[in-house]
C-alpha cells in the first residue's frame, strides 16, 4: 500500500480512537486497517500507536506525525485536483452533520444545486439534533446552532438566528395572551431537551439589554425541535423557535408571536472543523455553499 493511503489510515485511526471505527468510516476490512498501520510502522521504523483491547491512543512519534501526515495528505489532495477539469476538480466523500430541521427543510431540497456543481463528490449527510462527535466519528464539518462550549474544534462564525416566541390561537384562547415576562408564572410551556446535555433548556429574554431566564411551567418535554414545534401547533404551551423555520407557521396564522417587546437573544449559527489547519478544499467548498444557502435567514446578531 502506498505511503499517502497509509497515513490516510493512520489519521483515521489516530481521530477516532479505535481500528474498527475507522475501518467502518473509510469503508475498508478492520485487516486492512490493521496491516497498514503495521506496515507504516515498519516503514517508519517506529511504533506509532499504543493499541489496548479498547481503544488506540498515539505515542510521542505518532503524535509527532499526526500534524505533518494532516499536511501532507492535504497538499497532496490539492495537488491531484490542480490540473484537474473545473467540474471535476473536488472529489472524494464528505461526512457533514446538520441538525435535523436544517437538513430536511433547508439542505436537502438545495443538495442537486451543490451535487451538480461538484460531481466528483459523494455526501453522507446526517441530520439530528444532537452535536456529533466530529473527531470520532470521522465527521468533515458540522452546523452548530447556539453558543458552543470550549474546545479544539475550529469555528466560522455564519451569523445569528431570530428566535421568536410564539403559541397557537387555541393556546392563546384557553389562557391569555402574555403581555409582560411578569405573566409568564401563569402560562404552561413546552420544554426543549437539550440532546447533548439533558437539560431544560430555560424560557430566555432581553430586558433592555440583560439577558433574563426563567423555567416556566409544563406538562411536556421533548428533544427533538420538530417535536418541539408540533407541539406548540397543538396547543401545548409555549416555544421558542428561530423564526424562519416557523415562518409560514406565522404567517398563516397558525402560530402567534408573543411578547415581541421583549425578544429572546438571537442565536449564533457556525459551522465547525475538527481540525485547525490543512482544511480538505472539498470541505470549504461545502462550507461556502451552506453559508450563502442560509445567508438569507441569518441577521448579524
């Protein structure tokens, strides 16, 4: 096996943390995986990787290699597509993770535009509210919605999402219209789940500029955000949703914004790497497109 495919395996292995991951995220027998790393330690002349029957971690030269494999394989994946026809020149698989409502009702009918632009690329797409874990599932990029925790992973700032507060009219008919935070104690609400965290994610509002939080009262909790909306459609309670994925909703009356006076802070949208440096051109071409697909959606923030 050549030394570029190889390393290839080798940063796969050194992301995910386990021969069989890798092997299932590259498509190869979990042997093959295994003998070319054995043969790349041997051609090395060095142990690379500390292997227990759980997981693989990098010794001291395969963390040494890892940055300078990272470059080699991104210089040389730029160097086939150099000469290569202008429809043609991004190839390979890209693994992408969206949350779901952006991947059903925003990416997936758009996808023919970017798959007829880059013919040469195969997408694997996944689409679920809970945050992927890009490094050991061998993810090449991902759509993150709200504020990020700290960690290693790269970030572009896209922009912001409004949230609208909002209830049915049958809602709004059994128990009044909110007109001030002070009334939210007698209104019943829909609580978001945090996927990742478990937690409630807490009623939030500006009041003249301070962030104001408060976990109202509810019957039901869910964790997912197409649950989320049903729910407010059928009269549970109250939600909080970026607006334009409840737009037609809105304008058809079939939700009611409430409270715009005292509006929800606005929530950041980024797309996010798993690696610092030597970004396969593939990935930023779909970081691009995704940017000016749901530029019209987004405000400054």
């Amino acid at each position: 096996m050549e030394l570029i495919s190889q390393l290839r395996i080798f940063l796969r292995v050194s992301d995910s943390g386990s021969f069989t991951a890798a092997a299932e995220q590259m498509g190869l027998p979990r042997p093959t995986v295994s003998l070319a790393l054995q043969q790349l330690e041997t051609r090395l002349g060095t142990r690379l990787l500390n292997r227990t029957t759980r997981r693989v971690s990098l010794t001291q030269d395969g963390s040494a290699l890892r940055d300078r494999a990272a470059a080699l394989i991104a210089d040389s994946e730029e160097l086939e597509q150099l000469f290569l026809p202008a429809a043609q020149a991004l190839q390979g698989r890209l693994r992408v993770d969206l949350p779901s409502r952006i991947a059903r009702r925003q990416v997936a009918p758009a996808l023919p535009d970017f798959l007829a632009r880059h013919p040469g690329i195969a997408l694997e797409l996944g689409g679920s509210d809970r945050h992927a874990d890009l490094v050991r599932e061998g993810i090449d990029c991902a759509l993150r919605i709200g504020v990020l925790e700290a960690s290693s992973l790269i970030v572009r700032p896209l922009g912001h999402f409004r949230l609208a507060s909002c209830a049915s009219p049958h809602y709004l008919a059994e128990h009044g219209r909110p007109q001030h935070p002070m009334e939210l104690t007698r209104h019943q609400a829909v609580h978001y789940i945090a996927p990742n965290s478990g937690h409630v994610i807490p009623w939030s509002w500006l009041d003249q500029g301070r962030l104001q939080t408060q976990t109202l009262t509810a019957r039901i909790a869910v964790s997912s955000a197409e649950t989320y909306i049903a729910c407010g459609l059928a009269g549970l309670g109250l939600i909080q949703v970026p607006a334009f994925d409840v737009q037609e909703h809105l304008h058809s009356g079939a939700l009611v914004e409430v409270l715009p006076e005292w509006p929800a802070p606005a929530l950041p949208v980024q797309i996010v790497y798993p690696h610092r440096q030597y970004l396969a051109p593939r990935v930023r071409a779909f970081a691009d497109w995704i940017a000016v697909l749901l530029r019209d959606h987004l405000e400054d923030g």
